[in-house]
C-alpha cells in the first residue's frame, strides 16, 4: 500500500458525459501527479500540481483539467467523454516539487470505461 | 521523439535465469532523473529504484542491480535468479529537472516461468 487513495476504483459512463477523479495524497507529501495509462499510448503524464499550484503539463487534453485543494487532495475532471478516454488514470504523490527529483507513490488507478 | 526507449515489448524466462531489461533514455539536460518502476497484475505501480545523473555508481538491492552508462544513455535493469513473483510490467522513466516533467518507456512485460 503506498499510502494514496483514488476513488472510484471503476468507473462506466457514456460518451459525452463528465466525470471526476479524486485522488489523496501520501500524508506529508506536496505534489500530486496525474496519468493516464492506455493500451495504445502507455503511461502518460497529464499534470503535477504542487501545493494548490499547477506546476507542469504534460499531454493533457482541453477537455480534462484538475486541481489541488488546500487539504492537498486533487481533482482530475473529464468532460465531454469519448471512447478513447477510456483508460487507468493513476495518481501519484511525492514530497516535493523539486525539480523531478522525487519518487512518485502512486495509487491503485481509477479504471474508466467509456460506452 | 522517444525520451525513453525500452525496445524489448516482451520477454520471458523460466525460473532462475538471469534476465535484464534495457532502457535508453534521450534528454538535453545535465540534470535528469531516471527511475524504474513495477506494475504487477494487480495494476498499482511500486517505485524500484531513482539515480540522479551525476551519480553512474551501479546499485543493486538483493536480486537487483541496474547498470547506468551516460556514454550511451541507457540505465539497464537486471534481475538475478528471476522468480515468477517478478512477472510484472517494468517501466523506465525519465525526469528532466528543467521541466519537471515525466516521461515513461512503453514498458517490458517480464513472464517468468516455473
């Protein structure tokens, strides 16, 4: 167990539709980091948030976007939905933002399917 | 561009051989991270193993050693006496300090047979 948390564990939904993914990080830890990992395009960074602040984007779509609360928690919303969303989009954690520096912990993944 | 390669899709072995997983890696930073990370069947992600790249000191950890060459940047991972507990998805990925940003291989899916 890594110490983070992402619920749901599964997730159906239709195309076009709207969903959120939550993630806690480890306790102490600062960063969170998001990822979507499919079949065809692997593990794919999306976003890192560092302390409430967005610090690095990778291939994120305009449809998706996420945020860090004050309690360190983050959000990742998907919008707008279409089959190729469909993946495990994990979450992970680390202590600082440094640089890329840190181990990223990552959680159990949300698995998204979309019908 | 690939930033990480692991050109090796699929591998497998029986119990108790020897076994190395390559990665190469591409970055025009001076300071970089690698990392190799494990995805059993159960789906979750276990941190391995980070080298930082001013540091080429090989390292191993029970079963295994990881060899980093800048000369030819790859940061290969061994697993000594394979055992089918290891049969998992093994990531490499590359962190570039500048931008902080993350980048993983394809991965090797590692089949270890009794």
């Amino acid at each position: 167990d890594s110490g983070v948390t992402q619920t749901p564990k599964h997730l159906i939904t239709a195309t076009g539709q709207r969903v959120t993914l939550r993630c806690s990080p480890r306790s102490g830890d600062l960063s969170v980091y998001w990822y979507q990992q499919s079949l065809d395009q692997g593990l794919q960074f999306l976003i890192q948030y560092y302390n409430g602040e967005e610090r690095a984007k990778g291939n994120i779509l305009e449809r998706f976007s996420a945020q860090q609360f004050p309690d360190l928690h983050s959000e990742l919303n998907l919008s707008s939905l279409e089959l190729g969303d469909s993946a495990l989009y994990f979450c992970a954690s680390s202590v600082r933002v440094a640089g890329g520096a840190d181990e990223q912990y990552f959680g159990p993944g949300t698995r998204l399917t979309v019908t | 561009a690939q930033k990480v390669t692991q050109a090796q899709t699929e591998i497998s072995v029986v119990e108790k051989e020897d076994v190395t997983l390559d990665c190469v890696y591409e970055t025009r930073d001076t300071t970089y991270y690698l990392f190799w990370y494990k995805q059993p069947p159960s789906g979750e992600l276990v941190f391995l193993i980070r080298r930082n790249s001013f540091d080429e000191q090989n390292e191993i950890s029970g079963r295994y050693s990881w060899n980093f060459q800048k000369s030819t940047s790859s940061f290969n991972f061994t697993i000594t006496a394979s055992q089918v507990v290891d049969s998992a998805v093994y990531f490499c990925a590359l962190s570039e300090a500048r931008f902080n940003k993350f980048y993983f291989g394809s991965g090797t899916k590692l089949n270890v047979k009794p």
